[in-house]
C-alpha cells in the first residue's frame, strides 16, 4: 500500500501520489492508470477519495476518462497548447476545495426547458426533457442552486442518474456515459431571489444573485445540456482566466 503523509488528507495524498507517479514516469503518456477498485486496493481508502483525487487529476487536464476502457496520462504538451483557451469559471474551487464540495440531486422531471434553450436543444416549443435540479454546497455552506435541462442526444435513464444522484461536476458524470464537452457558452446576469431558491440557499427573498445560463457542446457541436445557475456571490466566485 502506498504511503500517505499524515498532513494530507486522504483524497489530497492520494492526489499527489499519482501525481509523483506521473511525473516520475511511473505513468507515461498514454498509459492507463489502475481501475478504481485497485486504487481502493492501492491506498487501502473508501471510494470517495479515490473519486475526489481522481476528480481533480480530470479538473487539471492531467488524466482523461474514456467510457468502457479506463483513465489515461494525458499529453502535457497538448495541455500546455490549449490551455489558453480555458475560461475557468468556478473550477479553481473544484481544485483547490474539491474535498470541502458536495452535491446534492434535490429532484429528476421531464420538464419544457426556457425559450432561451429551445433553439440550443433543437426541440420544438412544447417539448419535455429529462431536468435536474441541483443544491451545490461547500461543507454545509450552500452556494449554489442549479436546474440542468439535458439534451435528447443523451440517452441517460433516471436509473443510471439515481446510481451516482450526488456527482459534483456534471461534465465528468456525461463522461462517464460517453459524452464529452468540448465548447460551452456562457451568458452571466444579475437576479433577485425568488422564494423557493431563497429557501434553498438560505438567504432573503430577493436577495442579489449571479444567474448563469450555460450552454455546452460535444465536439461536433450537437447540444449536450442548458444549464441555469443561481449563485450566492458572497461565496462562490466566478474567475475567468487565461494562459498561455
């Protein structure tokens, strides 16, 4: 069993043992690195920290999932030249807070998504499709309110979303089942709180909001989600960075 320095939490040591393992070449490029149940094994941990190490290793560009066949050591030299095309939103709380995140699927419907969302989803007025609705939290703290309206090119029962209810990051659950991001849009606003997301977040009723509407794509450009976010801004914040 790999050793784990007291200092780091069980999901952080686990992180930066892979990470030594890369860098050292244990993992070259391309390689695939051990199932799930053998980091389990490997460190002698829950599943949970293996997912969260594994979560951030994905975040970072450092590993890749492929649905079916494993999660291998990606190109650093491919990273570093795409890398300034990254508008990083909220992800530099997935990386530097993963382990203090959590998710919780509050409910699964068949709902008409916005008008603003129709022409995203190619679907007629009129039309349902599978929603979720989200609270994120940070410890105990919620930030954030999230409603997911997914694309009929997805094909995810509410069986399959059941299994995994409290994934953190959409974009690596639809990996998982074999649908990859590759473009999002995002407009952001500012909204008052109505009651019910009020209640949810535990603020006033009209209280000041970021509200973003997200659209992704895969890499043919065919819809994959409209997302709306409802955010406390006193305690999650959106950064947008560039490099190169």
């Amino acid at each position: 069993m790999a050793k784990i320095s007291k200092d780091s939490s069980l999901y952080s040591g686990i992180f930066e043992d892979i990470m030594k393992n890369i860098q050292e070449g244990k993992w070259s490029i391309g390689d695939r690195l051990p199932t799930e149940k053998e980091l389990i094994n490997i460190y002698g941990v829950s599943r949970t920290p293996v997912r969260q190490a594994l979560e951030k290793l994905k975040n970072l560009g450092v590993v890749k999932s492929k649905q079916g066949k494993g999660t291998f050591v990606t190109d650093p030299r491919v990273r570093a030249k795409t890398a300034w095309k990254q508008l990083t939103g909220f992800s530099h709380y997935y990386i530097d807070n993963f382990h203090q995140i959590n998710a919780k699927l509050l409910s699964i419907s068949s709902e008409e998504p916005p008008k603003t969302a129709l022409e995203h989803l190619n679907i007629e007025p009129g039309t349902r499709v599978l929603t979720l609705e989200r609270l994120r939290k940070v410890n105990d703290t919620p930030v954030g309110y999230i409603k997911h309206y997914l694309s009929k090119n997805i094909k995810i029962t509410k069986e399959e979303i059941e299994k995994n209810k409290d994934f953190i990051s959409i974009s690596a659950f639809l990996e998982e089942h074999g649908f990859y991001v590759s473009e999002v849009q995002e407009r952001i606003y500012a909204k008052k709180a109505n009651s019910k997301i009020a209640s949810l977040l535990n603020i006033s009723e009209g209280s000041s909001l970021l509200w973003i509407n997200r659209y992704s794509f895969d890499a043919a450009r065919r819809p994959l989600d409209y997302v709306e976010y409802y955010i406390v801004d006193d305690r999650w914040h959106y950064l947008v960075s560039f490099t190169r």
